[in-house]
C-alpha cells in the first residue's frame, strides 16, 4: 500500500531498492540491476522533463496564448521530476553500507511483491503504453 502525501512512483521505487539491497549479498548481480534501475529511473524523469518543456513552447507558439493552466501543469511536472532527482541522487551517493538506513519501514518485500512492482514500472514506460497500438496497427 501507498501512504498519500509522498509520489507513487517514488515510494515503489524504494520498495524495490530495497528488495534489492537485502538481497545483494545473496546474488551479486543485483547491484548492477540497482544501479541499473537508478540510471534508468533517472534517465526517465530527464527525458519526461524535456518533453514538457517542449510541448509548452510548441503549445506556445502554435496558439500565440499563454495558458496559466498549462504553466501550472509543467511547473507541477518540473517540481515533481526535481524531487525524483533528488531522490535519485540520494541513492547514487549512499555507500553500499549504508542501504539499511533508507528503508522504507520495517515491512519487508519479498520475491512476488518485488516483480509486481518491477511490472508496475516497467508498464509506465514508454514502450509498453504504445506496445498495443503497435498490435492494432
């Protein structure tokens, strides 16, 4: 379950850090997987930045208006994709020892949880949204 007030997404992301530091002394193969993850996830919110910052001004220009409505959704886009960051970099910067220290509480995830959640993920990518217009097409 998500606790409201924190980003879904985020929240999820820690649940799978997680699974994965308690784990990495049984497979080692899980760190390039986390670190992994982290570069993607960061990649992700970096390219979800540019693309809201394009179709404002595309929006922009076409229309010769400026929505405020419009400027609110991208500034809420631009916070939320900052924060994303900072969580991100926070991960990058924790030193393998220190993974116990941003556990999310003390309920533990285990193998199920950890791959409905990497499908949760991976079905908010690009890919796997557009993956039935490629079938209908």
């Amino acid at each position: 379950q998500v606790s409201g007030g924190e980003d879904e997404i985020q929240q999820l992301q820690k649940a799978l850090l997680d699974y994965l530091d308690e784990n990495i002394e049984i497979d080692a193969s899980l760190v390039f997987s986390r670190k992994f993850y982290v570069a993607q996830w960061f990649r992700d919110t970096t390219m979800e930045t540019e693309k809201a910052i394009k179709s404002q001004k595309d929006e922009d220009s076409s229309e010769g208006t400026h929505h405020a409505k419009d400027v609110e959704t991208t500034g809420q886009i631009m916070h939320r994709a900052e924060s994303r960051k900072k969580f991100l970099r926070s991960i990058i910067k924790t030193a393998p020892s220190q993974f116990s220290t941003l556990k999310m509480n003390s309920d533990t995830v285990d193998y199920e949880d950890a791959c409905l959640i990497v499908r949760y993920l991976a079905s908010m990518r690009p890919f796997a949204q557009s993956f039935d217009i490629y079938l209908t097409q």
